[in-house]
C-alpha cells in the first residue's frame, strides 16, 4: 500500500484498472483535482468506486471556512470541508468519468448487509468508468 496526496498521484497515465475511494473526497480540498488524478491514473476500460456521504440537498462547501468548529457546525466533522448533495455525481461526470449511481440497497439487504458491517448511511456508491473512444458504456 502507498500513502499519497490524490491529488497528485505518482503514477503514470492510465497506470490502474481499477480505483477504490470511500469516504475521502470530502476531506480534500480540492476534490475536483483529485477526481481527475483518477481519470488521468484509470487505464481506458477502467473502473472506479467512489463514495463520499450524502448529507445535504446539494454540495456546499466554502474554502475559507478552516475553523475545526465551524467545519463541524457546516460539514458534520471538523476534518470536512464540504457537506456533499445527490449533485456531487456531477462532479466526476465533468472530470470525464461515465458514473452509475447505486444504492447499497441494490446490492445487498437486511441479515447479510448487518452481517458484513455495511448500511444505508454510507451513501451511494459511484460506479464511474473511463471510457474506450468509441465504445459505448453499459
């Protein structure tokens, strides 16, 4: 395992088939960069599951908030630095990702998703894909 800034990720273009990454975007500040470091890592083909909680009607985020009280008073933790809304898919469709938003729900249910620790607070999951020029997405 490697411990990086994402949004400047020491690997080559198109380095990775698949990314993983819960629970991170909304503690960085510039989350836009870090989505796009994904893309330009992501082998064409590629895949990437992104999670981040969905706490809001729509992303608010103010970059002069730094007070760790009043990120926690705006963001629900002192080391947010946005509160993210069901918008925020918008945000790795402009980093050139295709994304298909799924419920955990969808996935798994009751005994088996309490089984594996997993719940409904943890926000959809964006399944995001990096396009083959020419090749529709499914």
């Amino acid at each position: 395992m490697e411990k990086m800034d994402v949004t400047h990720i020491r690997h080559p273009d198109e380095s990775f088939d698949v990314i993983y990454c819960s629970h991170v975007l909304e503690h960085v500040t510039d989350d836009r960069r870090a989505m796009r470091e994904f893309h330009r890592v992501l082998r064409k083909g590629g895949w990437a599951m992104v999670q981040v909680p969905i706490t809001a009607d729509r992303t608010i985020e103010d970059p002069t908030v730094t007070e760790p009280a009043e990120r926690r008073r705006l963001y629900g933790q002192e080391d947010h630095v946005r509160r993210c809304g069901p918008d925020y898919v918008q945000r790795l469709r402009e980093s050139g990702f295709d994304v298909v938003v799924t419920e955990l729900s969808d996935l798994i249910q009751g005994h088996d998703a309490v089984r594996m620790g997993l719940d409904g607070a943890a926000g959809p999951i964006y399944h995001c894909r990096r396009a083959v020029a020419g090749v529709p997405q499914q």
